[in-house]
C-alpha cells in the first residue's frame, strides 16, 4: 500500500484526510486491519513525523533466525519441537512456529547479535535466494545478511540505519555491498528516474539521506523487478545522483550460485 493509497483509506474510513489514532482503516488493496503509525524516516529537523496507516499482521515485522544449527550440526529451519543451537553464540534457541509469523528461531534471552533488526517479508525474501549456508553468517560478533559467491557480505536493509551504523558495518565487514528496500519511495513517485544512454539520474523526495554516508557499494530495488545500482550521490537541496539499473532477477540468481571461494567466520 502507497502513500497515496494510504491517504485514500484515510479519507475512506475516517471521512476526513487527516488521520487520526482513535480511528479504525482498511486496507484498499487486501481489506485488512490496519493501524495509524508515526513515520520519521525522511522528515526534516523541526518537522513533525508523517503519519501513515500500516498493517496489523500480515505486513508487520518480526525479528528471526531462520537456521540452527542441529545436534548433528546440520543447518535446519524452526519446526515444533525442534532442538538448535545459535552458530553464533552456541546458546540453545527456541523454534517460533505460531500461525501468523514465519517459522523461525529465537534465543531465549536475547539476541547475541546487538545489530538484530525485526526483519520483513521483502529481507525474508532476499535472503531465500541464497543457499543456507551463506545466510546469517557469524562474522566476529555479527551476523551477515548474504555472503555472495565471491565472498562478499550483502546487507539487506528495510529500515533506516543512522551514520554511525553504516559506517560501523562497513568497518566490520570490510567487503560488502548494500541493498536497500526503495519500493515505496518509488511506488509513491517520491524516487524518480530520468534514463539517459548509458546511466540513470534519480531524484528522492523524502529521501533516507544516511544511505548517502555508504562508502560501499549501493544497490537499490525499486520495485522488485529493477535494481538502482548508485554510482554517485549528490547532497545537494535535492537529493539526487546517478547509476545504473539492472534486472532483481539476475542478482538473484547470482547470490544463489555455487561458492567461488572459502570464507572462515572471523
């Protein structure tokens, strides 16, 4: 659901365009339950938070690990009355099999990786297109997203991450690359696109001005189908720069070939 979209349900099921937290929406696309949320991401200083209508259960996030590790030190996903063990850490992990959220696994008193984040559907996902062995790599005190076939940590990020963090994950793991989820940004016509010949300027309204503060590589998926692979940000009064698109397909099936090299935890 987009932001015009959520504006619509707004006016629909409120009767006014101003949204308010005593009232009840509906989602025009899927007819479900929704809620009034605050969204910081992209308002400037001084500024008041959007408000925004999100969904109760079926879109909302969770925190996971999707593998253990067995007592046979086999990667295994969550099912009831499974027994695993964190590859990080090596503490005992609870499987979450309930009805709502995806099957996963979940430490029993908190998280050994202090940058776990609750993940989406869309990271989820993404994170499926490669082998299980190159999903949530312990790497020192982390755990990395994607390791690609050429041994490059892929972070897969849906929410905003301040300065210091992206700089702090890109200390951390050295070679990397980012992909960050620009859908609604795109869908909404907030990020633009203006094809040349041989590249692609983009403009973004609203935009997530810290994803500027990468000093790796940054990938963009615009809607599932593209990818932006920025090439220069411009920090100007308009947020832009330029880069190349290339199909989400053949990435995908990039990250799910085998290994071209051997890669130890740190």
């Amino acid at each position: 659901m987009n932001r015009r979209q959520r504006r619509t349900a707004a006016r629909t099921a409120g009767g006014r365009a101003a949204l308010s937290y005593a009232d009840q929406y509906t989602c025009p696309d899927c007819a479900s339950d929704t809620e009034l949320r605050r969204d910081d991401d992209g308002v400037s200083p001084g500024r008041a938070p959007r408000r925004h209508v999100s969904h109760l259960s079926a879109h909302t996030w969770w925190c996971v690990m999707l593998y253990a590790l067995d007592t046979l030190d086999r990667l295994v996903t969550a099912t009831p009355g499974a027994v695993g063990r964190c590859r990080g850490c090596g503490a005992a992990l609870t499987p979450k099999c309930g009805p709502l959220v995806a099957h996963h696994w979940a430490h029993r008193s908190g998280d050994c990786d202090r940058w776990a984040e609750p993940d989406s559907a869309w990271h989820l996902a993404w994170q499926a297109c490669a082998p299980a062995d190159r999903t949530e790599v312990p790497i020192g005190n982390h755990r990395a997203d994607i390791i690609t076939p050429d041994g490059r940590v892929v972070e897969v990020q849906h929410s905003h991450l301040p300065v210091a963090d992206i700089a702090a994950r890109e200390a951390h793991y050295g070679r990397m690359a980012w992909l960050w989820d620009a859908r609604e940004a795109y869908e909404a016509e907030r990020l633009t696109l203006n094809p040349r010949a041989t590249w692609t300027g983009f403009r973004w309204k609203h935009p997530r001005k810290s994803i500027a503060s990468c000093r790796r590589p940054v990938f963009l998926d615009l809607d599932g189908v593209r990818l932006l692979r920025v090439r220069k940000f411009h920090q100007s009064e308009r947020f832009a720069g330029w880069g190349t698109v290339a199909s989400a397909d053949d990435f995908r099936r990039w990250l799910g070939q085998p290994s071209t090299v051997e890669r130890t935890a740190a």
